[in-house]
C-alpha cells in the first residue's frame, strides 16, 4: 500500500477515520461524564475540567482534519509541473539510470531523492573500492632483481640468490590511507541513506497514522495531555515535515547528484579481479601490466573517486540529516502550538 492510492485511501476511511471518530465519542463522552459528575457532587474542579478538555477536543479533531487536508493536497501537488515552471533538470547519469521520472505527488518526489540517493552512495562507494582494492594488490607487488647484472642478465641469481626485494608500485600504498577513510566515509552514506528510506517507507505505509485517534484520546485523559501531544504533533510532522523536506531537496537533484567529470561509473567492473594472481604471477618482472589489467581507458581517477564520495556524503547524510532533525524540531513546536511542552532529548531517543 503505497500514499496518494486508492488503497491508501480506503485505508484512511475504512480503519483511521473510524477509529478516530470513535474515539472523540469515547472522549466527548467521558467529558460529559465528569461536567454531570461536577455539577451533581458541586465539584468545582470537575466541571472546570470538563468545559477545559472540550477545548482540546476541539483542537485535537482540528489537527487530525488540517493532517487530511495536507495529505491531500500533497497528493495533488505534481512535482514534474514544478519542475518544468522553474526550468530545473533532472538528476542525469546517475548509476542506476536517470532520476525517477513523472513524480505525480510531493510524496513520490520524496521518495524518489532518499532512492536516488541510497543509489548514488552505492556506486561511490563502488568506484571508492575498486580503487582500494587495486592499490591493495599494486602495492604489494613484489619483484626480485638479482645483483651482479650484465645487461639484462643477472649473474647473481645463477647459483643462488643474490639480489634485492623491491616494490616497484608501493607508492600507491600512500594514497590508501587516504582511500580507507573515504571508503568508511561512503559505508556510512550508502546505510544512512537507506536507514533515512526505511523511515520515510514506515511513514507511507501508515502506520503512522494510528497516532492520531489514540492522540485524541489522551489528550483529553488526566495527566497524560503531554503524551496525547506528543502522538498527534509527531504523525504531523513525519505526514508533512519530513516528506516536505526531502521533495525539496529532490528538486536540486541535478546539482546533488553530480558526477565527477571524466568518472565513467559503468566501467569499475570488480570481475577484473578475478585474474589477479594469474596475471601478477605471469608477469612478475612487468607490474605495469596488472596496473594496466585494473586501470586500462583511463579509469585510474582517486581524486574523483575521492569527490564522488565527498558528494554521496552530502547527498545521502547531510541532507536526510538536516530533514529529520527539522522534523524533529518541529514535533516540539506543533506541540508547543497544542499548548504543552515537550522533552525534544527524548523524541531523539525515540526516533
């Protein structure tokens, strides 16, 4: 069941709207309750309580109806359109295929950047290990040259072994170092990226949504106002915040997802590896050879390599990032806009 279908929509009236409305019955009810209760024991505490919580209720149901009135138009909201307006490209050459096209709603848009973007930090840090894994192998290369050479013979391997070990290629160990870094850096965006898609999925399959009616309900329950908030203000703010966020930044997506120049991702195929040992072994006395079997049509670039995954860092941490910690922020305001104060520590924690 995906957003903005009809599945999704017999979902809202068939199980939350129902539920919802059942449970501002249960809750108007236990109001009444308590107003007849104050006004036949002369509690003045009870009856202020009630005529306060028919308030709430008041605002609670307002908040559930402005979520559907979002959804809706969020639905309607055709990105393609905002694209053409502003004249913006999408993302291309991307290693799966260019940026998903005909996003009909701000939610597919979304949806679109956290996939393209999980996509883009797999293939830097593709490119990143290829790179890693050919210099590991370069800079290990061993070649034996005997002493006490005339021409191209050496006397000294003759009757024994007298010469020196050398690696001729062990320069490349330099720039390893540098690649470890890079290539833990483009782990860490590749998982994020697909931690902050799981996020957004567990909000589009609704789940989400069951917030709402148990939000109602608390809200209006002695001392549990706070929790009730806390519900409603989150199903607001993952509905709106969150998607919001991320359609915008799809809408940048021709300058986030930009690869390097001269950095062909289709050509760092890992089956070249395969023949590693054969060919170091065959041709001990030529190391140029196996660096060329790695890096032949000019695909030895680690500074690219080094950019792209400076660039899926960007894409598929930084900006999630910002978008849920916004998201985060704003449960806490729409909270505060309820009338109660909430712990933002401990929404981190929940999240």
């Amino acid at each position: 069941m995906d957003i903005c279908t009809a599945d999704f929509t017999t979902f809202m009236n068939t199980t939350i709207m129902p539920i919802t409305a059942l449970a501002s019955v249960i809750t108007a009810v236990t109001i009444g309750l308590g107003y007849m209760i104050g006004q036949f024991l002369g509690n003045a505490k009870a009856t202020t309580w009630a005529k306060t919580e028919v308030v709430q209720i008041v605002m609670s149901i307002a908040s559930v109806t402005f979520i559907i009135i979002l959804l809706n138009s969020f639905c309607a909201i055709n990105m393609e359109g905002i694209k053409s307006i502003f004249n913006i490209n999408p993302a291309e050459n991307l290693p799966c295929g260019s940026a998903p096209a005909g996003s009909t709603s701000l939610y597919a848009g979304a949806l679109d950047y956290i996939k393209s973007a999980a996509c883009f930090c797999h293939s830097a840090m593709s490119v990143v290990r290829y790179h890693l894994e050919a210099y590991t192998v370069l800079s290990n290369l061993n070649l034996f040259e005997c002493s006490l050479s005339t021409g191209g013979i050496g006397w000294g391997c003759l009757f024994g072994y007298s010469g020196t070990y050398q690696q001729p290629l062990g320069g490349y160990g330099a720039v390893m170092s540098a690649l470890n870094v890079i290539f833990n850096s483009s782990m860490v965006s590749y998982i994020s990226s697909l931690n902050f898609l799981f996020i957004l999925l567990f909000v589009y399959k609704g789940f989400v949504l069951f917030f709402l009616p148990l939000g109602v309900f608390l809200r209006s329950m002695p001392y549990l106002r706070t929790f009730g908030s806390l519900l409603i203000s989150v199903a607001l703010a993952f509905f709106v915040v969150y998607p919001l966020l991320l359609a915008i930044f799809g809408l940048m997506g021709d300058g986030i997802f930009a690869v390097p120049e001269g950095l062909n991702v289709s050509k760092y195929d890992e089956s070249v590896f395969e023949s590693t040992t054969q060919a170091a072994g065959i041709v001990t006395g030529h190391p140029e050879f196996v660096r060329d079997t790695y890096f032949d049509g000019g695909r030895e670039k680690p500074i690219e390599a080094i950019e792209y995954a400076s660039a899926a860092l960007v894409a598929g941490v930084f900006l999630p990032t910002a978008a849920l910690l916004a998201t985060i922020a704003s449960v806490r305001l729409i909270a505060k806009i309820l009338g109660e104060e909430i712990d933002l520590s401990r929404i981190v924690q929940m999240v």
